[in-house]
C-alpha cells in the first residue's frame, strides 16, 4: 500500500542520481616565466579580483628600462628632426632672399647693357664697356640661376626633415607601444581570480618555470553549481528547459535544495550497440542539468561543497504539485 502511494505521489515527475558540480575556472599564466608565489591554498574561498599567484618580473622590469630608454631616445630624435626642419627653413628663407637679390642685380646689369648697347651705336661707348656690360648680365643670369637652385635644395631639404619627423614620431609611438605591452605583462604577473570561488587545485608551485597559458592553479565558481543526472528517452523527452527541479543530496537528506532545469543534452548516453526496436530505443539515456539558483548559493556559500551525490526530481507535469517530502525546499 505505501509502495503504490508513493508511487502515485511520483506520477508526473522523474528522478535521477547524480552529484553536485560546478564551473571550473583554470588561472594561467599569459606569458612564459617562473612563478614566484601562490598566495592561496586548496579549499581556500577567493573573492573576483584577488590575487592568487605571481609571476617573477625581473626579466621584464630589464625590459622596461629597455623600453622607456628607446622612448626618451625617440623623443629625442622627435626633436632633433624639428630643429633640422627649422635650420632648413632658414636656409630657405636665405636662399629664397639671395634669388631676390640676384633678381635685382640682373635687372640692373640688363638696364645697363641696355644703356649701353644704345650708345655703342652712336660711338660713345667703347666696345670693350659693352663687353663688360654684357658680362655683367650673363654673370647675373648665373649667379640667379644658382640661387634658384639653392632655393630648391633647400625646399628639398625642408621636405626630407619634415618626413624625418613622421619616422621619429612613428618610433616614439612604437617604443610608447613596446612600453605599454611590457606594463601589460607587468600586470599580467599578478594572477587574479576571475570570479569569486574555491581553489580546488594547486597545478603549479614557487619556483617551477610555467609556459604560456600554462596552467597555476583552478577554482571552482560557486555562483554556477548544478546537478548532472540522467533520465531515459521518455522521460527525457517530456522535460523542458527551465522545468522546475528539486535535489536532495544524501550528506543532508532534510534539505531540499530548489533548481531549474538548465541543459537537456542532445545526444544520447549509454547508447546500445544498434538501435533497431522499440525496447533498445527505451535503453538510451539523456544528460540533463539542474541549475541551483544563484542567490541560494550566494546566502549559503561557504556551504557549498561539490562532488557529494544524491538525487534530482524534475516535474514533467507543470499541473502536478510536489510530494510532501518535496514540497518544503530551502529559501534563498
């Protein structure tokens, strides 16, 4: 009689074993190097943000002097270019007054020979005054041939040292770059935790040389715990994403812990060699999940304890009401 009561206090609902998991967070180094400490030990409750391990950085505060010299050397160099662009533009404005110059001065030699060609006509200038003259003009045509010349040297020059700017300035950004990927390693060095949780394990001790991304210690994040369990196809089938769940665990059988339904897989377990009938297809199994909510194990975190087993209850029925053994789960 007690059996078929309490078997009818279930009709609507399912059951399965399982344990009590959660999210493990693995804390690697992001660079290569020794590691120097572990500040934390195993079982030990961490908060988001702390530190749990660091990294030596004697190789890379070398490397930050290394860095902050190449970038007062590249400021440096930013402003040696700026004086070169200024002494070039004086240049020009020498060299642009010395083509004005030369300019008069053939305008005078021109108006001269000119004088002078006129008179040689009427006999009162001497051949040789006129050859003089004519000299004049054609030295004065030279001397403004090669200051304009000059002026285009220098304007040459002022466009290479305003380009010499733009490379040192690239280098000053390239060396604040070197700077600031070595202050990111820096703070890479101090392993923090990325939420809060428990250390479950301790990988890497002081001392030992850790790899790139290899791994220093793992933490379990407490505000995702859930039970896994398993139920068969038609059971499975009839279970829906955010099913209301309850877990009793066998190290505390009074409480009744409340949970959702958060995974159904979708690929069956213990699947038989061929599935041909109806009887086999009965065989297989389906993983499902039952989310424990956050602000339960927020109230109730140093608690939290996982890999104890006991047994998820989920209801297929939405209409069916939870046994009284069921009916009473912890409040968050």
């Amino acid at each position: 009689m007690e059996e078929r009561q309490a078997a009818q206090s279930m009709a609507g609902f399912a059951s399965g074993n399982g344990r009590i998991e959660a999210v493990e967070i693995d804390i690697a180094a992001r660079t290569p190097g020794r590691l120097r400490d572990v500040t934390v030990r195993e079982g030990q409750f961490v908060e988001a943000g702390q530190i749990v391990a660091t990294m030596d950085i004697e190789q890379l505060s070398a490397q930050k002097r290394e860095a902050s010299a190449q970038l007062s050397r590249a400021r440096i160099g930013v402003e040696t270019v700026r004086v070169l662009v200024t002494q070039r533009e004086a240049e020009r404005d020498a060299t642009q007054a010395a083509v004005s110059q030369a300019e008069v001065q053939l305008q005078s030699a021109e108006r001269r020979f000119s004088r002078s060609t006129q008179l040689s006509r009427s006999g009162s200038v001497s051949e040789q005054t006129l050859d003089d003259d004519r000299a004049r003009v054609d030295g004065a045509r030279a001397a403004l041939g090669a200051a304009k010349a000059n002026l285009a040297a220098a304007k040459s020059g002022i466009s290479a040292a305003e380009a010499q700017v733009v490379d040192a300035r690239a280098a000053v950004e390239a060396a604040e770059a070197t700077l600031a990927r070595v202050d990111a390693d820096v703070r890479d060095s101090e392993l923090k935790a990325s939420r809060s949780g428990r250390v479950q394990y301790i990988i890497s001790r002081p001392g030992e040389v850790v790899a790139a991304g290899g791994r220093v210690l793992t933490l379990l994040d407490l505000g995702d715990v859930y039970m896994t369990f398993f139920l068969p196809t038609a059971e499975a089938g009839r279970t829906a994403i955010g099913s209301e769940a309850r877990i009793v665990l066998d190290a505390a059988p009074q409480y009744v812990i409340p949970a959702r339904i958060s995974f159904v897989s979708d690929v069956a377990q213990f699947t038989p060699k061929t599935v041909e009938t109806e009887e086999e297809r009965e065989k297989l199994m389906f993983r499902l999940r039952a989310q424990v909510p956050e602000e339960l194990l927020r109230k109730y975190i140093t608690q939290v304890k996982t890999g104890l087993p006991g047994r998820a209850y989920v209801k297929l029925d939405p209409d069916a009401q939870w046994p009284a053994p069921l009916s009473q789960p912890v409040s968050p």
